[in-house]
C-alpha cells in the first residue's frame, strides 16, 4: 500500500460558527493555574499519573484499549469501566486529555531519528505499539461505531422531549418566549440582556450607588454574535454579613471547566449551606484564597467579548462583587409567564434531558450547574423560540407530575456504562464537547458530530497556533499534524538500515586472544552478560578475535564496560563494537537511550534462574519501590530465557537495588536498562537483515541528496523542529493534563507507536 503524501494547502478556511477565546485566555490562565484544581481544599495534593505496570505481554495496545482508555481518562471510574491494561490513578484530578497525531510519521520515523526526537522522548515516559491504522483510524480511537448525522437531536435530548400536541401547536404563538424573541431562530447578541434589563433586574452596574466597590471586567465594546460563552455558578455561604462567595465555577463553551476555586469568607461563617453547596467546614478550612484573588484571576482570564451564562446570573455577580456588562441569564431567556421564573433543575430535565442537583448525590458537583446553563443557552440559540414554545414548558411545570407529561430520559450513567458507547457520545450525555484541530485536506477523517467541534486549518503552524488558544476550553481534544510520509521504496530501505544498526550497535568484537586460548571458557564468559545470537572466530587479525551478537543491547553494552582492557592470559583484550558508517554515533545514542525517560528506574539483569522471581518475594524490604519483572520467554520452546528487566518507581531505588543484586550474595550482572520493553518486539517483526563486515548500506539517491544539503523538508529536520514546538505546546498546557502522542503511519504494513504521559498538577 503506497504511503499518502501530505495534502497541498490552498484551499479557503471553512468559516467558524463561534469563535473561541483569543490567545489571552491561555497567558491569563498559566499565571493562576497553581491553584487551578481546587488543590487547597486538599491537605495533601494527589497527583494524577499513569502506572509503569502494563498488563500487555508485547507493549502492543489495540484500538479498542487505547479507547478504553481515553474513555476512562476524560469521563472517569463512575461513568466508564477502568481500562483492563494499565492503571490511571486519581483519574479525577485530571483536568482534560489532549491527543497529537502526527499524521505520516510511524515508529520507524521515532528509531530512525531517534537522536532528533529529543523532546518527545524526555518529556514522555511510556511508550506502546499500536496495530497498522485501519481506514477510519481517528473513529476507532474515539469509539465511533456508527457516523453520526451532524445536526440531528441528541439521543438523551430525543428521549426527554415530549410529543407536541395539537393544543400547544395552536397556541404557540401566545407563548412569552415567542411573543418575547419571535418565532425565528435568535442571534447571540439578541439574548443578551439590555442595560434597562439589568437594571430592573437588580444587576450590578457601574456607577450604582450600591456597586461603589465593585471590580469592572476588562469589557471593551467589542461583543458579537461570534464571542465565547462562559457559564458562570457561585456557590454562597451565610455570613455576619450576609451571603458571600465561597465556590466559583466557570466552565467554557467547550464543556471544560476553566476555573474552580473554593474563597474563604473575611467574616465569621454562620451557616454553610452545606445541603446546597456540598461544602463543609473541614473542606473549607485549609482555604486561603480570598475574593480579591478570584477578582483578579476572572478579569484576567475573561477576554473583552465574554458573554457569562448563568441561572440568576445577578446573584451570582454580587457575589463577585463584579461588573460585567454581557451577560444572558437562562431565568429569564427561558420567560414564564406573569414574571415567574422556572427553576434550572426543571430545564435541565425538560430541555436537555439531564438530572441535575440530585439529593442522593454523596458529593456536589460545583461544575454542574454552570455547565448546565451554558448547555441551555446554547440549545436556545440553535434551535430557536418556537422549538422551546412547542414544548409547552408551562403547562409540564403546572403538572404535578412530571413524569406523566414528558417520556422518561435514558438514564445518564447506563449511557456511559455500556461497553460500546462511544466518546463522542459519552461527552455529548454530560454536555461536553470534543475538540478536532487539523488541516483542511485531513479534517475526513473523524466523522461528522454535532458534539464535535472541528477547526480546520491550512497549516500545520496554523493547527499549532490554534491549539494554544482551543486546548485549555475542551475536556477532550484531539490535534492532527500531518506530514509527508516515506516513498515504499524509502520505506523499505529505512526498514533494512535501522534493523542493521540495532543489530551492529548490539554486536561486540573482542581481542586479542591467543592462539591456544580456552575458546569454551571464552564462550561461557561472554554469554555471562546475556542472550547470544552467535559467537564467530574472526581470523583475518594477526591474533584471533571473537564477533559476539548479543540479542539485547544491554548485554553488548555490559560486556563492552565490564571487559574491555581487562588482562586475559597475559594479554589486554579490547572489547569494543564495530565501526561502521551506521555505529559512528553509538556512544552518544546510547548516552541518550539511558537518559530516555522510560528507561528510568529500569534494570537489566543476566544470569536470573527460573526461580528468581520467588527470590525477590522472600525479600521484599531489599527491594522497595520495585513494580514490576519483566521475565522475556523463547519464542521457541516457552521457556524462560536467562535475563530479565526490573521496574522500580524511581532511579534512586533502581541504583540501590542494582548494589544489591550485583553483589557477592546474589551473583547477577546488569546495568541500567537502555531499551524499552516494545523495542524488541517491533525489532523481532522487521524483514531479518544481515550483511557481511565492511559492506556498506548506501541510502538512496534522493536521500543522499536531501541528507547533503539539509533541506528543510526532510524527515530529520522535520521530527527535530516538530518534536520541540510539541514539547513546547506540551509545556504550556494546564496541570492535570493527560498528554498522548500517536505516529500512526499511513503505510498498513508499518508497526505504530504511542506516547503517553500525564502532566503533573503543580
């Protein structure tokens, strides 16, 4: 199958219905991101991470796995199983997932330009395999089973939604939402509440006498029917002095949540309405923020055009004790008659389908509310007055039971539950959005949804740009690069070099020897540091000399620091590797794979019998941190081979072990690890290459060309300056932010590769 090329740009940009938060918010946003996940409300911050342990014999993850386990990473242990092959712990201090995909690139592109990737390599500490991409490779990520139809209603909205009757039809025109607003769908700037709105709705504004105090956001004019969509909840406490802020929740037009903090009250707390809010006193005590430093942080991460989304937003700004002049509230968007006001739990049920503010809910969530109203108003700007008149709102709140006008919704956590349901429609439940970032000749390759917001862009500098601003307002994102990908014949030949390398860099020449050395002694020193795949006499030296080709690199890197200018019968040996045009830069490759941050806390060890295992068991205080044995089998025969890798949580308990375990008790050789575990199995699925000492693997003309005057579009260029403006984006992104790289290639018979990490909450 002919690898694809990158598409060429040119085509015009698809013009967005709304637009997002301008670059400001993510400056504003990394000033305040300390305290970003309510991390003071905890005594000691936990700190979400991936697990080292993999319950994958080949480091190979399926489509389905990787899936699984996005499902978990973005909607949590409540809604989704956990995935049965790794384990994320605190997944619910995860702030949200981001997935690069570098369209073009595969795991021969990683081991190619190993040296060139850097970055990635430093900043991503666990790396898999995945299978060859299939034709729908990004709806196989996001579990789509079925294409969905972009404007169709949302199943758990069908479902809620009761049939209109003849009556209500009839009377559609005398329904105070249409009388208000008219029968025709609604601009953004229509529902905005007019300053004389404001006003006779208690609203702070400037120059009031009661709002002398008040902080005026950075608001400049500039509001359209394009602007961003914040939904804003507060959450009160009683105090000395009344009601006061104790919780902010903010959360984008994307579903994420932006900003949830707990305040600490100045004055003595008399009641904390803890039935409404969740928050208790010992939740509450560790707090320092004040209202000052929500002030601050708010008016520096709202750009000038906000519009803020509340349910009886008024409330909810004095408590703020803000003045923000674009403002809808859902209270009086949705208008009852005779100035009454629905209550959000009911819309929440009518109009979206969704339980809200549940009494048998062990814990609030502050979020809820927030998002709700911004789902809301977003259903009224889509679909219009005279979809929400035909409802007959009305006359469902004067009935006693709701259940008996209006269909049952599907329950939202059978929805989530259920194996195959998936990601797009999981967020869509929790009215969440996911975020699609490519260029415009690639944006087919995820399908269609209503709750997938797609940006397409003509470059991949613009999808870089783009990503800086969209990523910290989605819970979900996936980012597309695509690059131009190896010709078959380039393919091929890359294919036969790299598995060259690897397998000259893990060969040793040793010598020399004499003449009547004890070549069995010789043999059985040497295969002391490891699996040997042969052991040749080389005869065209003076002395004789031993060609030894280890099956794993460590062991030809142990020999080499164990032996070489020791005295053997008299004689100092050189053990060293060959010098070839493929091994000239060994030394520095692996001084990298050492440092590679996967191979951290990891250990190689050789001469283990079939009961080590049982050994380290019976002594579990000598080995402390230690998560995992990696015991490697012959493919062969089954049996266990004598060599294994130990996975310790850190490198300091690696060291201490490797004292240990080299020592006179325990009779081992090892090192530090410097391969990761998926390396061998992808090494043992290449074409096998050999070649003759001194044969030369000349790359193609092409190559030879670009190689010699270091175009700029050549593969080595192109993964060094990606793979540090990723690392960059990566570095920019909030705490909490579960991290994943995926190289899926575009040529079937490559094996793919995935990076994965999980940025640590400050």
């Amino acid at each position: 199958m002919e690898p694809e090329s990158e598409g060429t740009e040119g085509h015009p940009r698809k013009v967005r219905k709304r637009r997002q938060a301008p670059n400001k918010l993510v400056g504003a946003a990394e000033a305040v991101k300390a305290g970003w996940d309510l991390e003071e409300s905890q005594p000691e911050a936990k700190k979400a991470h991936l697990s080292t342990i993999l319950f994958t014999d080949n480091c190979e993850v399926t489509h389905d796995q990787l899936c699984e386990f996005l499902k978990y990473a973005v909607l949590g242990k409540s809604n989704v199983p956990k995935p049965s092959w790794c384990q994320l712990f605190h997944q619910d201090h995860l702030n949200n997932v981001v997935v690069f995909v570098l369209q073009g690139m595969s795991q021969l592109h990683f081991y190619r330009f190993y040296l060139e990737f850097g970055c990635l390599r430093k900043a991503f500490r666990h790396k898999f395999r995945l299978p060859p991409p299939s034709s729908d490779f990004l709806a196989d990520i996001v579990g789509l089973q079925v294409k969905q139809t972009a404007g169709e209603l949302p199943k758990t909205m069908e479902g809620s939604l009761p049939s209109p009757n003849s009556k209500a039809a009839i009377n559609v025109q005398n329904d105070p939402i249409v009388q208000k607003f008219g029968s025709e769908k609604v601009s953004l700037t229509r529902c905005l509440l007019t300053k004389e709105e404001m006003r006779t709705f208690h609203f702070p504004l400037q120059g009031f006498p009661d709002c002398e105090n008040f902080v005026l956001t950075k608001h400049n004019g500039s509001v359209t029917d394009n602007s961003p969509l914040f939904g804003l909840n507060c959450e009160m406490c009683l105090t000395s002095k009344g009601r006061v802020l104790m919780r902010i929740s903010l959360v984008s037009e994307g579903g994420c949540c932006v900003m949830d903090k707990l305040v600490k009250p100045e004055n003595k707390i008399l009641d904390h309405l803890s039935s409404f809010s969740g928050i208790t006193n010992k939740i509450l005590n560790p707090v320092t923020t004040k209202l000052k430093d929500v002030q601050r942080q708010l008016k520096a991460l709202l750009p000038p055009d906000a519009v803020l989304v509340g349910h009886s937003l008024d409330l909810d700004l004095r408590a703020l004790k803000m003045i923000h002049p674009y403002v809808i509230d859902t209270s009086l968007l949705y208008i009852r008659e005779q100035g009454r006001r629905f209550k959000l739990k009911f819309l929440a049920k009518v109009i979206l389908g969704k339980d809200i503010q549940c009494p048998d809910r062990l814990d609030h969530d502050a979020t809820e509310d927030a998002r709700t109203t911004l789902e809301l108003a977003q259903y009224f700007l889509k679909y219009g007055p005279k979809k929400i008149a035909e409802l007959n709102l009305e006359a469902l709140a004067n009935c006693q039971e709701l259940q008996a006008a209006s269909q049952e919704p599907r329950n939202t956590a059978e929805v989530l539950q259920h194996p195959n349901t998936s990601i797009l429609e999981s967020l869509e439940s929790m009215g969440q959005k996911l975020l699609f970032l490519t260029q415009e000749t690639d944006a087919g390759e995820l399908p269609s949804s209503r709750n997938c917001q797609t940006i397409k862009c003509l470059s991949n500098k613009e999808v870089l740009e783009q990503a800086r601003v969209e990523i910290p307002l989605f819970p979900f994102n996936i980012v597309q690069f695509s690059f131009k990908a190896f010709s078959s014949i380039l393919t091929e030949e890359m294919n036969k070099r790299v598995r060259i390398k690897w397998t000259e860099i893990s060969t040793v020449y040793a010598g020399p020897f004499s003449k009547n050395c004890n070549l069995r002694a010789l043999k059985r020193l040497f295969k002391s540091f490891g699996p040997v795949q042969s052991i040749t006499f080389v005869l065209e030296t003076h002395q004789p000399h031993l060609c030894i080709q280890y099956e794993v690199l460590e062991a030809a890197q142990l020999a080499i620091e164990s032996l070489d200018g020791i005295l053997l019968d008299g004689t100092r040996i050189k053990v060293q590797r060959p010098v070839t045009e493929l091994t000239l830069d060994c030394d520095t490759l692996v001084h990298e794979l050492q440092g590679d941050s996967e191979n951290q806390g990891t250990l190689y060890l050789s001469g283990v019998s079939e009961t080590f295992k049982e050994q380290l068991l019976q002594e579990p205080r000598l080995f402390l941190g230690l998560e995992a044995v990696i015991l490697p089998k012959d493919l062969k025969n089954g049996k266990q081979k004598k060599y294994c890798f130990l996975k310790f949580k850190s490198f300091g308990s690696a060291q201490r072990a490797l004292n240990i375990l080299t020592g006179k008790d325990w009779k081992l050789k090892g090192r530090h690890a410097l391969t990761p575990r998926h390396l061998h199995a992808w090494l043992r699925g290449l074409p096998p290459e050999s070649r003759p000492p001194g044969l030369h693997v000349v790359p193609p003309r092409l190559e030879q060309e670009a190689l010699q005057t270091l175009k700029v579009d050549h593969p080595k260029i192109v993964a060094w300056r990606w793979g540090q403006k990723i690392v960059k984006l990566y570095n920019t992104l909030y705490p909490g932010t579960l991290c994943l790289i995926l190289l899926p290639g575009t040529n079937r018979k490559l094996n793919e590769w995935r990076h994965t990490k999980v940025k640590e909450p400050i």
